[in-house]
C-alpha cells in the first residue's frame, strides 16, 4: 500500500466513526418515527386516581391472603 492509499482509508474510517459519535450522541438531524408520532400524554385528575386505586385495593382484598407455595 501506498501512503496515498493509506491516507485514503485512514480518512474514510474517520469518517464512518463522525457518522457512529453523532448518531449515538444524538446530533443527527434525522428524527425517529418514535418522536415524529408521540403523542401528548393526557392528565389524569386526582379523584379518577384515587377511584381506580381503591377498585385495585378491592379486588386485592377480594383475592384473600398470600399463600406461599412449599418448593
């Protein structure tokens, strides 16, 4: 090999390892499906909380007691 040549493959692996460091760091201008389509999350109030929180509790309750199986 030549030094030309050597200098030629030198600049292009630098180049492909640029392209890997800005697509792992996130400067790529190039957006994902995943973000383009997200959409907003929607608020939940309190009281709707709380009322499947305590239906959760009641079919917990419904489910009786912890039984631990002897292995």
């Amino acid at each position: 090999m030549s030094v030309d040549e050597i200098l030629a493959s030198i600049d292009s692996e630098t180049a492909l390892l640029k392209q890997a460091r800005a697509l792992l760091s996130g400067d790529g201008t190039k957006k994902t499906a995943a973000s383009a389509t997200r959409k907003k999350r929607r608020k939940m109030s309190a009281a709707a909380r709380k009322r499947i929180g305590d239906a959760q509790r009641k079919r917990w309750a419904n489910q009786g007691p912890y039984k631990q199986s002897d292995k």
